[in-house]
C-alpha cells in the first residue's frame, strides 16, 4: 500500500510515520520508483504497536523504543526480558544492583503479601517501584496497611497468574512479545476497569 | 523553617519549590524579613502530595494541577469530582459528552463485566479510557476475552470495594481527598505488585 493507505489505516500522522521510520522504530518502505514507496500488513502491524505503547500506554518514546528493542531481539530468560520491560515501564530509575539502597517498605510489605511473592528480592525492579509507591501514599497520610497488601496481593496474583497462562506456548518469541507487552498494555485495561468501578461504587456514595 | 529545611525534608530541588510556588500550586510561606520566609508543616505535606502525583503517578504537571484544584475546592457529588479527576488521570481526551462517538468494545465488555458494572455508561469517562485500551491489546493482537474480563471485573471490583469501606466517613473534603487521590496514588501500588507477581511468575518459566 502506499504511504496515505498506512497513514489512514493507522489513523497516525504522516509527519509521525516519516519520524518513527527516521528514528529505526519502523522499517522502510520498499522503493518502488523515486518518489514512492510500498507498505505491507507489517507495516501497519507495527505502527499500531507503537501507538499503543505510546499513546495508550502513555510511554515517552525512549521507553517506547527500549520495549520494541526487547520484543525485536529477545536475548536471556523470560526472566530477564520481563525484567527488563519492567524497567522500560518505570517512571522511576531501575534499581542498581552494585547499590546498597534498601527497601524497608517493600520488605516490610512482603509478609504481607504472601508466600506466592516469596521470588521478591530487591533485585527485583518492580521491588523499587512498590517501595516508593508505598512511601508516596504514606507521606500523604493514606499508608496501605498489612490487611489491605494481603487483599491486593491475593486478587493481583490471581490475575497475573491468568495472564501468564495465556502465554503462547512454544515459540519462545511469541512468548516474550506477549509477556513483555502484556505487562504494558493489559495494564490500561486493568486501571480502566478499576476507574470504573470506583465510578459505579461512587454512584450510591 | 526555613525554605532550604523545606527543600531538604521534601527531597525536592529548590527550583522546584519555587516553580509550584509561582505556579500557584504551593502557598508562598510567611514573610518574616527582606530576604527570609517561614514555611511550616503544611507546606511540607502539599509538597509531598505534589511530589507523589508527578513523579510517583507519572502525572505531567497540569493534570496534577488539576486533581490539587478538585481537592482544594471540592464541589458537586462526590461522583461528579470522582469522574473530574479520572478525566484528569487520563492519557487520551476525556469523553465528549455532546460528542455522538460510540465505544463499542466497552459496551460489548459491559456484559462480561458483570452486575456491578451496571451503572456503567458512555458519560463515564473511565468508560472511553476502558474502550481505548480494549482498542490497543486488540489491534497487537492480544485481545481480552469475556472470561478474561470477568476475571478482571470481579478481582477489580473486590479490590475497588475495599478501596471505598477506607473512605473517611463524616469529613466531605477529607473524603473527597481520600477517593481522588486513592484512584491516582494506588494505582501505582497495584501496577508494582502485577509487575512483582509477573516477575515471581517468570521465575519458574
């Protein structure tokens, strides 16, 4: 297809499409004369990746471009690359592992949680997030207590556990494109949801 | 104290201060002299809560502007203010209530969402958010299946339930604070213990 189709199927910019190809984040097209150039499916597959890990996910583009890094070239565990997104995602700084930052109240906050988060360490980069998204409700005066963690931590291991079954079994590649986007991009669905249900409880307050 | 303690208790650059004081986000402290100001408790909890809503929620200074002006001046039901601040939250434009746009992939979730969901309709702005997201996994071609979804609505909503019960009851601005800043700043505590319960999960992958 040519460059118009791409940008009404896509409902993208032009100037943005020319940008992502200039910026390596989408392929060229195949020239087909001086002036014109072919698109495909993959193409059009691609740019809507990356909108909605930008525009939905509300990533910046560095953050954007360093999950399409690891879904392009999945090296190391699932572990690892998860890790790795999971740094991406973060509005804060990954953790450093050569530090000796510690993470009082996400250690305090693991016996609450339960035996299903017994893996936690503070090597961990979601284990920094949850220490300073603790800190942030406690310095305004709404600390989330023990039975609060647990509850959170029960209803959240049960949905992470349905998501990762969901997982494409084997194709190793399949597999890290849906672990790595699905932390980014069910996570939208999921405070949607919870908007809305706050919305709907709010209606009889 | 002084604005050099304030600087150090908060843990924010002293350009920072300044910038939300001129922004009008922070009140400027008490004159006591040509040159000095006195800044007590209360300018170093509004700068905690500042500090949470942009770096930990990830909010670009605007839209935290605008969930301080709901809690600073809180008006209407409860609900109404609920529904400002989510549209405040959101990444995407809030919903257009003259608009004739329709959201068809949230209506078709509504079923699978379950009874609780009821109240639920297009005038909600978590309603389009909940659209646009079902849009974006569906488009990467990793859609959310009814079951899926159910499982979502019904941990979501247990969680969302809780969530409410905290509400401090009798105080309307102590409530209205609690429920529209619950909706930002524990939405960053759930995010990190998915990540976690994804991370442990990997473990073993």
């Amino acid at each position: 297809m040519l460059i118009s189709e791409l940008v009404r199927r896509a409902d993208v910019p032009l100037a943005t499409v020319k940008f992502y190809i200039r910026e390596g984040m989408l392929p060229p097209g195949r020239t087909t004369s001086a002036t014109r150039a072919d698109y495909d499916e993959l193409h059009l597959e691609r740019l809507r990746l990356i909108r909605s890990l930008t525009i939905v996910a509300g990533l910046p583009l560095s953050r954007a471009k360093r999950i399409l890094d690891i879904v392009d070239q999945p090296e190391g565990s699932l572990y690892r690359m998860l890790g790795m997104a999971i740094d991406a995602l973060a509005n804060s700084q990954p953790a450093d592992p050569d530090s000796d930052r510690r993470y009082p109240r996400a250690e305090a906050a693991l016996a609450a949680l339960g035996p299903a988060y017994n893996a936690s360490d503070e090597r961990m980069t979601a284990f920094a997030q949850l220490d300073s998204a603790l800190l942030a409700v406690e310095e305004v005066g709404m600390p989330v207590d023990a039975a609060r963690l647990r509850l959170y931590g029960d209803h959240v291991m049960a949905i992470a556990r349905t998501e990762m079954d969901g997982m494409p079994a084997g194709d190793p590649r399949a597999a890290v494109q849906y672990a790595v986007l699905g932390t980014a991009l069910y996570e939208p669905v999921l405070a949607a949801i919870r908007r809305l249900a706050h919305q709907n409880l709010a209606v009889d307050v």
